[in-house]
C-alpha cells in the first residue's frame, strides 16, 4: 500500500484539503496528523507551520515515522514572473534557497556545501499532473517577498525562478536527505509584479487554495 504525506503551512491551508473530505485526526510524535484511505493508499496529512525550521522539523519526524513513499508539499506562493496569472499552479522541476549565501567561499547564491545547489523533485510525479500545471523553479526563504528591491535581488540570483515560499525547500531539503521522493506544488496567490500585491493575496488566497487542493487531490489519484 502505497502512503503519500501531503504537508501545508497555514491553517487556510490544512482547512482548504479537510474541507469536504473524510480525513480522521490522529495525533503522531505529539503532531496532529489527518490520515484517510484511498483505493490501495494511506494520505496523511499535516501542518508545519510557516518558516524552514517548522517546515524541517515536521517533514523530518512524519518522514521516520510514517515512512511515506511521496511527500507532497502543497500550498499557496507569490509569482516571481508577468508570465504567471493568479490562480496559475506551478510544481517544482527543482528547488532552491534564495536566502541561503555561501558565495565568500565561492559558492553559487543558494548553494549548500557539499550539496547539490537545486532538490530536484520526482520526475514521476511531475509526469502524473495536470498539463496546465507549469513546471520550473521555485525558491524559499524566511520571508515574504514585498517590493521590488527583494524582487530584484532574487531575480538577480535565480533568473529562471517562478514563485517564492518560505517552506519548500526546507521540505526538499529534508526529502533529499532521507531519500524520499517529492514534489512542491504552489497555487499563485499574488505576484510581486502587481500594484498593492498585499491586498491581492488577501483577495486571491482562498481561491488559490481551492486550486491546489484539486490539483493535489488529482495528482494523488493518479498515483499506483
């Protein structure tokens, strides 16, 4: 039986998969953790909270202990590009920090010592979604990009970067280190490039959120 751990950040998040759905709450390593049964799958579901440590932590405990074949990391992320639209979903072909900066010691922006500089997710499962998903590089960092001057310096870094989080390659990270295939998967609740972008993720949040939930929901269908 195959098992498929689905990670979120924000509560809207966690509300927007149990919404009309028959998840049962368990509590796992003192973490509440969603699980239900789909043909020959278990998907567990969980929040980590926003940031790369939270992210990390969770990703690290449910990883040992539920032994998940897939981790999908689902959520919401603002647009780094004028090509993307709000409500676009974009899933990781890799993943990278824009926050992470080694380069006194020669290193690219990004890159970890002794690691690869992107997580590149599973192939399989990129193949498994919807072909208007988009696909392309997603960056993180403790923060919330607003404004152009931060826009600028991770643009700068990361040209061919299309949206920005705070949790996803934390959990790719993770995933690579235990040896767990995975996908990050962001619905565009805003974009950088817009006037009062604030606002707008306030307005587009919960319809992002819906996307990504039919998104994932769809990619685990698929999945055998």
């Amino acid at each position: 039986m195959k098992k498929i751990l689905i990670i979120v950040a924000m509560e809207s998040e966690l509300d927007g998969f149990l919404k009309n759905d028959n998840y049962k709450m368990q509590i796992i390593l003192g973490q509440i953790v969603f699980s239900k049964q789909l043909n020959n799958k278990t998907i567990y579901l969980s929040k980590c909270n926003v940031g790369k440590v939270n992210a990390c932590c969770l990703t690290t405990s449910l990883i040992l202990k539920l032994k998940p074949n897939y981790v999908v990391n689902a959520g919401i992320g603002g647009g780094l590009t004028n090509n993307l639209n709000l409500l676009d979903v974009v899933a990781s072909s890799k993943v990278a920090y824009h926050d992470f900066d080694l380069t006194a010691f020669n290193l690219k922006k990004g890159q970890l010592n002794e690691f690869e500089y992107y997580f590149k997710a599973s192939k399989k499962l990129l193949d498994l979604l919807d072909n208007n998903v988009k696909k392309g590089l997603i960056v993180s960092g403790d923060q919330f990009i607003s404004g152009l001057e931060p826009l600028k310096q991770i643009k700068k870094d990361f040209p061919k970067a299309l949206v920005c989080d705070m949790e996803g390659c934390a959990i790719a990270h993770t995933c690579y280190l235990l040896s767990k295939k995975f996908v990050v998967i962001r619905a565009i609740s805003d974009n950088v490039f817009l006037d009062n972008h604030i606002n707008i993720y306030q307005d587009y949040k919960e319809l992002a959120i819906e996307k990504v939930v039919q998104v994932v929901n769809n990619l685990i269908s698929k999945i055998f």
